[in-house]
C-alpha cells in the first residue's frame, strides 16, 4: 500500500514518542531507509509490521490494524466502478 497517509500517522506517532527511525528500523528489522520511504508513503507496509508498529509505538494493536486495512482497501480499489457494491458484499459475507 503506498498510503502517504498511514506512513504520516506512523511518522507522528513515532516523533510524539520520540522515537528515533533507526530504533523502529532496528525493531522491525529494516533498515532506516525503508522506514523513511514508509513514512513519506513511498514504500509499502506489510500486514505483518502492524504488530511490530504498535508495540513500538504503545498504539492500539487494533485501531493500527483497522487504519491499515481500511486505509489499503481504499488506495488499492476505491476507484472501481463497483466498490461500494462489493463493500457491501463482503460486510454481508463477514455479518453471515
């Protein structure tokens, strides 16, 4: 996901902490490079970092991840013709 967006909240919440890139970096075993293009949106976040970021950050596991899926979702197929149908399909399919 290339999210300008997620990557700003990630920079916030890392710089209110006061929380030097290369310390995040070395925590999720990447290097710092990665983590500023991630930051700047430039890079993609794996699902997998989510965890990482949260405890690094001490940030809700869940409002990460929910900000994350939401967040993907919507830069990768938001300007398809039909995506509010299919969003509306899958919160049928989960609600089953």
């Amino acid at each position: 996901m290339k999210s300008a967006d997620f990557g700003a909240y990630i920079r916030a919440k890392r710089e209110e902490k006061g929380i030097p890139q290369r310390i995040v970096a070395h925590r999720l075993n990447i290097d710092t490079s990665t983590l500023s293009k991630i930051e700047l949106g430039e890079r993609q976040v794996t699902i997998e970092m989510i965890k990482g970021f949260s405890e690094i950050l001490e940030t809700d596991f869940k409002e990460l991840q929910v900000k994350f899926i939401s967040e993907k979702i919507v830069n990768d197929y938001s300007n398809q013709p039909f995506f509010s149908e299919a969003i509306e399909n899958v919160i049928s399919k989960i609600k089953q």
